[in-house]
DNA sequence: GGAATTTAGGAACGATCGTTCTTGACTGGT
DNA sequence: ACCAGTCAAGAACGATCGTTCCTAAATTCC
C-alpha cells in the first residue's frame, strides 16, 4: 500500500503542541512547524491539511491526553488543598496546560470549534473543583453558589499560570494557591 | 517648522491599543494598523519607529491610562464584593484590560520590557487589593499571607477576563467574582 | 517669496508567509 | 517484474510580512 511513513502522527502532533504553546498561532509559521516536528511540508499537508487543521489536531490531543490526566487528578484529590497542590504541580512540569491557556486567548475567540474545546475542558475543570469542594463541604447544597465558585477556582487556576508565564516567581505561584486553598477550605461555603 | 501632523499622537496609540488586544501582535499587521489608525506608513515608522515600538507605547498607554485608574478604583472599593465588582464592570465594558492580558500571554515570556510592565500593573493591583483586604480584616497581620491571596485574587481576575474572552457568559464570571468576593469576605483570613 | 524642514502619499524592497506542484524513492499486490 | 499507490525532498507559487525610499505638499523662518 505505497512507501511506508517516515514519521509518527502522534509524536508529531505532540511536537506541534510544544511550538504553538510556546510561540503562538501567529507566531508559528509552517516553516517551523517542519523543522520540529521533522515531517516534511508535502506530508503534513497531506495529514493534517492545513496549519490550522494541525493546531486543532494538536489542541485536542492536549487536552485529551494532557489535560485531562490533570482533572481526573484534581478530581481524585482530598481536598481543595491537595486539588490545588497537583494542577499547580503538573502546571509548572511539562506538559502543563499552557496550549490551552494560549488557545483560550487568541484562538477562541475567532474559532469556534477552538472555543468549543477550550470551553468543554474549562467546564470539566470546574466539575472537578466542584466535587472536591462537595466533598469537602457535605454541608453546602446550593449547587449554584457551588457552579460560581468552582468557575472562580478555575479562573484563579488560569490567572496564576498566565502569572508563572509573565515573569512571577514559582514560590509566588505556589504560596498563592495555598492561601486560596485554604481559605477556601476553613470555613464552610 | 515644516508641515503640521495630519493625526493626533494620542489618538493613534488608543486605536492601535484596540487592535493589538483583539488580534495580538503576531495577529496585526502594519497594513491593519495603517488602515486602523488613520496614519500612513511613513508617518508611523517616523513616529513609532517600528512596529515593536508601537506596541510598546500602546502598552505603556494602556496601562497609565485604562489600567491604573481601574486600580485606583479597587483601591477605593469598600470591600472585596465591590472591588470585584469594579474590576469585572470595567473588563465588561470597554476598554477593559484586554491588551494587558494578551500581552502577559504572548508578548511578556518574550520582551522583557513588555514583561515588566506587565509584572508592574500586576503588582499594584495585587496591592490595591491588598489594601481593600486588610481594612476589611483588620486583625490581620500577617502580611505575607495577604500578599499570596491578592495574588490569588488577581489571578482569579484575570482568568476569569480569560474565561470570558473565550466565550464563558458575563453572568457567569459576575457570579464566580461575587462568589468568591463572598468567600474572602465573610470570614477572616 | 524662496530656503529649510516636516509630513503625507505610495511605490517598492527583500524576506517570509501558507500552500501547491514536480520529481523521484520506496512499498505491497498481482 | 511490473504496476498502482504512498511518501519524501525540495523548488516554486502568489500573497503578505515589516521596513525603506522617493517625491509632492504644507508649514515656519528669514
């Protein structure tokens, strides 16, 4: 069935996601994206068909490979504490989130099906939150005031790594989603 | 003392702040800006002296001129709820600090000045919240502990701008800033 | 009313953009 | 062995990128 491939799809696709999560859409021209993913500009046409085409390949393999690992994390946690603890852990590592944190900024915005997938991942991050928030809180039956704060957390989640990748020291980072963790865990909702 | 200037400096720099935040700086183009701002090519190099430069003194702009006194008003702010409640009118309605936030994402990992700016503007409203959090709890005085908060709060801030950039609903993010305005307000911290 | 000086208006620069085409190398099926 | 089909390699496309150059228009100073 022809000459067999030089490449592998899926290491490609996570190589695209370190270029774009470092430099942007924009940012990224396809000449880059063939001198780091070592696939030829002919056969990343052919696969993924456009730049764009590979940028979305490469957002949905993030979340779903990379940040999805980190909800169930999150979602598998003690408390709000530990929860905090582990996205802000994975986020500092590599692979972290940083594709997402960019695409929600300039891709969403103009693209829908971006939106879509950033929107989808954001809402099971706050689902996360919110169980260990439950869990934390047996008390709180007010799903809604629940729903507000976990979306606040995940908002606090994505502030704080746009901080990390501004300039602010990992020990900035870190101590705030402590203190936030704990006042949010000393008192009931 | 040759011919006089057919645009307002001034004029100029808030228009390209409008285009900057809504495309990004790899996302505009000098002819975007030509066209947007109503000032010709020459006139923009021998003003700006590059593009880079443009943004630069948008940046700078924004910040002294749209950021700094939706600082002063969280300052000014009788508590957290009505801080929150500042800062997400403003970032609702125009113009926000959009240029700010993609600047923190795209432009500072790479620009140090940009960088510093932002870790600047940042920095006050971490103290501007500081300041509203300390009147409201005045047994407090660890003031390491309020310093990671506001940068929590912050942080919460700007993920929550994020989160409605990328299409979350206003009465969403209204209703996660006056939840967790409610969290750090009843009870001490 | 020139001379000097500054801006406006565009054409034009080389470089790079995303994309396509051409050619040849390599494979499985018959 | 040969044909059909897939991939690699790279040249090449028109368009657009950021920037510069040249000329004409408009102002102040003498």
């Amino acid at each position: 069935m022809g000459r067999p491939r030089g490449f592998d799809e899926d290491q490609a696709v996570q190589a695209a996601i370190g270029v774009f999560a470092e430099r942007g859409y924009d940012g990224t021209s396809v000449d880059d994206l063939v001198a780091s993913l070592g696939v030829h500009r002919n056969s990343l046409y052919k696969t993924f068909g456009s730049k764009g085409g590979l940028y979305t390949r490469a957002l949905r393999w993030h979340v779903e490979h990379q940040v999805r690992p980190l909800v169930a994390a999150v979602a598998a946690a003690g408390d709000i504490a530990e929860a905090m603890r582990r996205v802000l852990a994975a986020d500092a590592a590599e692979p972290g989130f940083d594709l997402l944190l960019r695409a929600a900024v300039e891709r969403a915005p103009v693209d829908p099906e971006i939106a879509e997938m950033v929107n989808g991942c954001l809402g099971e991050l706050d689902e996360a939150l919110g169980h260990v928030l439950i869990a934390e809180q047996p008390g709180a039956e007010k799903a809604a005031r629940v729903a507000a704060l976990t979306t606040a957390l995940t908002a606090t989640v994505l502030g704080l790594r746009l901080r990390a990748r501004a300039g602010a020291s990992d020990t900035q980072t870190t101590e705030a989603g402590g203190a936030v963790a704990h006042q949010f865990s000393r008192h009931e909702i």
